[in-house]
C-alpha cells in the first residue's frame, strides 16, 4: 500500500472509532491556514527561546498551553480551537511532549508548517 492508501487507512480508522469534532464557525482548516499565512506571530514570545522540562510543564492551561512535538515547543493556545481532532484530545498534553501520541495518530500531519508562528522555541 502507497502512502496515500495508508493515510486513508489510518484515517478512515480514527473516523470510524469516533464522532466527528465539530469546529466551531471561523475555525476551519483554511481559516487557520489564513492566519498562518499572515505571518503574525501567535508564539507569546517575542523570539525562539530554549525551553526546559520545567518551563514547558508550567504551560499547562488552555489559556497557556505550550506542547512539544519532535524538540519544537509551539503555543498551541491560538490553534486549540483549531484542532480537527478537537481540544479534548490536545489538552491532554499541555505542558508535555506529545511526540508520540501526535505520530501514533497522524504521522502525515505537517505540525511545522502547521505552526510555524507559533514556535516557543527548542526543549533542552
Ligand atoms: C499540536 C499538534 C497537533 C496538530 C498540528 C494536529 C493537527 C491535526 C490535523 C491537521 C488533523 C486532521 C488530519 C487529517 O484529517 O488528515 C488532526 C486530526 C486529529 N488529531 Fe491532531 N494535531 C495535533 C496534536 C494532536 C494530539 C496531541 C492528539 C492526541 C490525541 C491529536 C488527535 C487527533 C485526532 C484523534 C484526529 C482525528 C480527527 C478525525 O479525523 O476525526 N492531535 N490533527
């Protein structure tokens, strides 16, 4: 099977297992894609610092909600809402490294294209 027919295993699979997330209006994929597109900076930080275990456990909250996926640490705040997979499953990693889960559920999203204003900076 080719990568596409994977992608569309794997996903066929997480859709079958669950309702679909309802996002609320404004929050489309392309609306997201928009914002990203305009450059503006959603990190919090004014430049890309190095992030510690401890730093990125403090960011804990919705209204504060750093996450790290592959050494990068993103706010994930502006982008909660954003989720196609829905905010439920997102919060559960604020403040943690969500590499692993983040593969296990779709190795073929592009997070760093996906969030690039928003990147804190590295976990060191
Ligand atoms: C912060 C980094 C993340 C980004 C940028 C992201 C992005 C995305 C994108 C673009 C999709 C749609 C994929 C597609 O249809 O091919 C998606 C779906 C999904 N995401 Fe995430 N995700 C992130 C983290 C997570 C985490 C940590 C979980 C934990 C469980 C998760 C769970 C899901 C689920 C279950 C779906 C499937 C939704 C469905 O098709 O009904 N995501 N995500």
């Amino acid at each position: 099977m080719g990568y596409l027919g994977r992608k569309l295993a794997v996903s066929n699979r997480l859709r079958s297992q669950r309702e679909p997330v309802a996002l609320a209006a404004g929050h489309s994929p392309l609306d997201w894609a928009r914002l990203v597109a305009s450059k503006q900076n959603l990190s919090g930080v004014p430049t890309i610092i190095k992030v510690s275990k401890e730093e990125l456990a403090k960011h804990n909250k919705p209204d504060d909600c750093w996450m790290c996926i592959k050494g990068k640490v993103y706010n994930i705040t502006p982008y909660l809402q954003f989720h196609p997979g829905g905010v439920g499953d997102l919060i559960d990693y604020a403040g943690q490294d969500a590499t692993n889960k983040f593969m296990e559920t779709h190795a073929w999203v592009n997070e760093e294209a996906l969030l690039r204003n928003c990147l804190v900076g590295f976990l060191v």
